[in-house]
C-alpha cells in the first residue's frame, strides 16, 4: 500500500534521528489486513514486531463505548436512566456554583446523571482545568486524568469522586476522562461481573482479538518512553507492575495493551467489519452528540470542527477514533470501512510523536 509505505520512510527517518525507538502501524478494508513494523519495541534492543502489545491508553476508550452498549443491547442497563442504583455514590449530586468556586458554593443539581452522559463525556465532572479548590482536591485524592488506571479500588474510587460536588450540571459540559472510570465501575456492578471477564465474553473472544488484555506480557510489550530532560529517550516511569499485573482498578479509560492487528479488528468492526453490535448501536456510537455548548468546553481536547459520540471522536471527514497519550492513534472510516492504526510509544506531544501523528491521516487519503 503506497500511503503505508510511505508513512514507514517517514517513521524510519525519525528513529534514525531519535525522535521514536520504534513504531507498528497498519490499515486494513474488506480487501484483508496489512501490519508494518520497525526499530525497537525496548531501549536494550528488541525488535517491534506485528505481535508487540503496545500500551494503548487512552485509545482503550472506544472499547470502553462498544462494551457499554452491548450491555446496553443486552438489557444490563439503559442508556437514559439515572445510574443511581448502581452508583449511588453519584445520586442527589450538588453542583459548583462555577468550576473555580469553594467547595461549599453549591446547588442541586437539575437531573440526574445517565449512561448516555458517561459515554458523552457530560456528566459535569471530569478534567477540571480551571485552577480552584475542586481541581487541587482532584489531585491530592487521586481522582486527576492520568496515563494509568486509578491507584485504588473501584470502591473507593466512587467514593471519593461522590464525595465531591460536580463541576457542571449534568449534560452541560463535556469534561474528560473521569467519566470513562465511573463508566467501568458502572458496568461490573450492574452485570454482576468483572471488567476483565466483560471485556473477554463480549469484546475479545467474539473478535478474536488475542493480544489485548489489562495483564500484557512483558517479553511482548514495548516500553512506554519520553523525551529525556539530557537528550534522547528514556523509560516512561509507571507504577510498578502497571500493565503487567492484574490491577486493582481494571480501568476502561487508560487500562489495556493491545496489538496493531487487534486495533485494526476493532475499528473495522465499528465501521462494516465483523462485529458484536447492532447496526443501531454501531450508529448511535458515530453519531455526534455534542450540542455547541457541550463542544466549546472541548476545545483542546477534540480537533477542530470536530464532534464526539459514544465515548469516540466524530471528525467531519466521518472519520472515527481516538488517540492515546502513549503514543497511539486509531480510526476509522464509515464511508469506506477502512481501519488505520499507528503506535510510537513515545509521549503525546513528543516531537516524533507530533511528527508521525501528522502523517498518520494519509493513510485515508
């Protein structure tokens, strides 16, 4: 594929100029699947390679959205109802006069927060960027977006993130990440089972999708790297055993590794590929949901003109995805069933990075 080869001369030339270690990239139709690699899935020498499990960070989240409305498709939970009797922690929630205010400026809040408010990233909590005392108390408990699940269990989670007041009336403005942790917890306690064994009977074992777990394999996966502060690269630092050990928080933000060829998979199953949803909810998931109001608070974070579904971007070249802060990018597109997925492993923001993300989109062209 020439747009493929022409992205890996690119993604050579800037491993040769130590911008990136290494990088996996593919696209795949209903003509089959086509995987590239090159240079170094780690610092001491291994080589990438089509089965490297690349940490996917925030690129887990559309997985989080196919799951949610399976479960939806299954009766579990409805997508308009408050998620109060599963996440009580979130009901009767008391609102900040504005985002800065005291923790104390509060009002009632004018409806309750549903699964469609999760999935659109609207349920008033979530990244609060405005500097002010339920920003700061995010951070000192832990509850701030991060590159990795929560560092607790999903019970005291909820509680703390119940015990404070919501940022925005539900369905005002859209916020992100948090929601996609409370939409994990959500998902166990109203099925009765864990987000591992969630993710296998629904998402992975009827896609066949065998490299992408919450426990990656340490002689498979590439090491998560940043620009060092004395030139080059180094080791990305993580919570020791994050990504190799079975987390106290399976978390369907930022959790999972995963392999090209599973990510190619997926995204093609939201697009005309094999899949495990409806038509119906296959729509519902590309459909843009923001009203004006909710997408000027996502400037930043969504690309320019851009909208967002059911836990993806909505590009206004149809195209739909997400990235992931590791270094990961994936999207497809409806009007062609064409699936393209890059991975860096190196930062979001990096110069490689920037530079490969920037060429990734030729491969719809």
């Amino acid at each position: 594929m020439p747009a493929l080869d022409a992205l890996a001369r690119t993604l050579d030339e800037l491993i040769d100029d130590g911008s990136i270690a290494g990088w996996a990239a593919g696209v795949a139709d209903d003509a089959g699947q086509v995987v590239r690699t090159g240079g170094l899935r780690t610092l001491e020498g291994q080589g990438m390679s089509e089965d490297t499990q690349l940490v996917l960070s925030s690129s887990t989240k559309p997985m989080a959205g196919a799951l949610a409305m399976r479960l939806v498709e299954l009766d579990v939970i409805d997508l308009d109802e408050p998620v109060d009797p599963w996440l009580p922690e979130l009901a009767q929630p008391r609102v900040l006069v504005s985002p800065e205010a005291d923790l104390t400026a509060t009002v009632p809040a004018d409806r309750p927060i549903t699964l469609r408010h999760l999935l659109t990233m609207t349920p008033g909590f979530g990244w609060v960027s405005e500097p002010g005392p339920l920003a700061e108390v995010m951070g000192e408990r832990g509850l701030q977006p991060g590159p990795w699940g929560p560092q607790m269990s999903p019970d005291e989670f909820m509680g703390r993130l119940g015990s404070l007041p919501l940022a925005n009336h539900p369905g005002t403005a859209w916020r992100y990440h948090t929601s996609s942790e409370a939409l994990a917890v959500l998902l166990a306690r109203a099925s009765g089972r864990t987000v591992p064994e969630l993710l296998d009977e629904h998402l992975l074992r009827p896609l066949g999708l065998t490299g992408t777990t919450f426990t990656g394999d340490p002689d498979r996966m590439a090491t998560p790297l940043a620009p060092s502060a004395t030139g080059g690269l180094a080791p990305f630092e993580l919570p020791v055993g994050t990504y190799v050990a079975e987390p106290e928080f399976p978390s369907l933000a930022t959790g999972l590794v995963s392999t090209v060829g599973d990510q190619l998979t997926f995204l093609r199953s939201l697009v005309g590929g094999p899949g495990v949803l409806t038509p119906g909810s296959v729509a519902a998931m590309r459909s843009d949901a923001l009203t004006d109001e909710q997408r000027s608070t996502a400037t930043g974070f969504i690309g320019p003109d851009c909208g967002w579904g059911l836990h993806v971007e909505v590009r206004p070249d149809c195209l739909i995805g997400w990235a992931g802060g590791m270094g990961t990018i994936g999207y497809a597109d409806p009007r062609t069933g064409r699936a393209a997925f890059l991975a860096t492993q190196v930062t979001v923001g990096a110069p490689g990075t920037t530079t490969a993300f920037d060429h990734f989109w030729s491969l719809f062209d």
